[in-house]
C-alpha cells in the first residue's frame, strides 16, 4: 500500500509540473473576445494571449516558529489586453485565499479560495482556486519572482467571453462537464505605506469574519503589496483532463499529507 501511495504522489507530482508548465505555452486561449459591457454598444475586445493585472493585496501571516500560515485578499483592475488594447469599460476583480508557508521556502495556496471578476457592478465571472505557489526570498515572507495561480471557472455570465468563433464560453463554464481553467501570474512588490489599505482590511473583516481597524504594514505579519501579472483562460483538450485530475488529485494527496504531519 505503501509502494502504491509512493507512486500515486511521484504521479501525480510529475503530473502537476508538466501541466503547469505545458498550459501557459500550448493549452491557453489565443484570439478570444472579452466584451466588457456584455449587451452595450462596445464592441467585443480581441485577446491575443492575456489580460493585464494590476492590484493591491493585503496578507495577514500567523507565525508557529518559521512556519506560518496566511490569509489574502486581493483587489485587481483589469485595464487592457495585451499590454496595450484597452477595455471599455475596465474590469475589476477581488481575490480570497489562504495558505501556509515557511520563511525562505515554499508557499502554497490551499484549493478553494476565489476570484470574482466585475464589470461595474455586475459579476460576470466566478472562479475556484485549485492551486497556487510560490517560491520566498531568503529569510523572508515575500515572493522571490512570480506567484502561479490555476483556478477553474466556476460560472460566468452570458454575453461577455467569447473564444475565437464567437462561441459564448459561459456555456462551457456552466455546464455541469464543462472545464474552462484560468490561469493567473502576477508579481509582487511589497507595497511602501506605513498602513495596509483600509479597503483591503474592510475586505479582509468581511472575508475572515475579524474585526481589524488600521492596520500597520510591518513586512512580516501584516504585508501591504503590490501586483501585476497576466490572466490567461484556458479550455483543456480531452487529453489533458486526465492528467489535470491527477495533479489535483495529487495536490490533494499532499496537502492531506502535510496536515497531519
């Protein structure tokens, strides 16, 4: 039993580092349409590749020794595609995970935080986290490069995302089998203020169910930082389903694992 729970971890390990790296280069979208004020007179936006990310996130970390473990929430404007073609109206987007880390290691998100995307005041998009990390700089709690997130959608709204023939994604989103992933990186900059951003901890006491009021940014326990990274959507083929399962269930495998230990 245990030879086979060894082999099911290096599987599913091997698996999840080939989807994560093969999906941003060869399973994403390309040439989809985003139409940010869905039955308005704007015209549909072409997405070569990406939509650009800029936020805040306000991170609150609970230390045990040199491990710890944290909660997030995050606010992002989506103002273009690309890098250069801009959406009419914006979009914005608020972020909700947790996770555990250890100071100069690794950082993980656990699966089920969320990502609810707006246009104005309407949700147009609802997405799950199924998987998210990062790597930390020496003796720190801040990433060292890029933090890598997988979410899968989990409803969207009709009328606003297209592929590249016009077809309404919500119908893929939506479907009870359907699978249309999300794929975010973004790089993080600790933010210079002396106090985290009052809509963040606003949105942190609604999230966490606390009752914080200001709150001072000292890097270690209390971070105030800055985003920006790209957003990718990404419609599996048959033959990557199954390996996304067995990463999944893999990550499940071990976050299990590490739990108990």
């Amino acid at each position: 039993m245990k030879t086979m729970m060894k082999k099911l971890l290096a599987g599913a390990a091997v698996a999840a580092s080939l989807f994560s790296l093969s999906a941003p280069a060869s399973a994403t979208l390309t040439n989809w349409y985003l139409d940010t004020d869905g039955a308005g007179g704007n015209a549909p936006v072409l997405v070569h590749d990406y939509l650009d990310l800029t936020g805040t996130a306000y991170v609150h970390n609970t230390f045990v020794g040199t491990n710890f473990t944290f909660n997030e929430v995050g606010s992002f404007l989506n103002l273009s595609a690309d890098g250069s073609t801009l959406l009419n109206p914006a979009l914005t987007a608020k972020f909700i995970g947790s996770g555990s880390g250890s100071v100069g290691g690794p950082l993980s998100f656990n699966p089920g935080g969320s990502l609810n995307v707006f246009s104005g005041a309407t949700n147009i998009g609802t997405f799950t986290l199924q998987a998210g990390s990062a790597v930390l700089l020496a003796n720190s709690v801040l990433p060292n490069g890029t933090i890598s997130f997988i979410f899968k959608a989990t409803s969207l709204a009709t009328g606003y995302f297209f592929d590249s023939a016009m077809n309404d994604l919500a119908s893929i989103a939506n479907s009870p089998t359907g699978l249309l992933l999300g794929f975010a990186t973004t790089n993080v900059i600790l933010g210079n203020t002396p106090n985290v951003n009052a809509n963040l901890v606003t949105d942190y006491n609604t999230a966490f169910g606390t009752n914080f009021g200001t709150v001072a940014a000292n890097s270690t326990t209390d971070l105030n930082l800055s985003n920006n990274g790209q957003f990718r959507l990404a419609v599996p083929e048959p033959s990557m389903l199954s390996l996304f399962g067995l990463a999944l269930l893999g990550l499940g495998f071990m976050t299990r694992r590490k739990m108990k230990s």
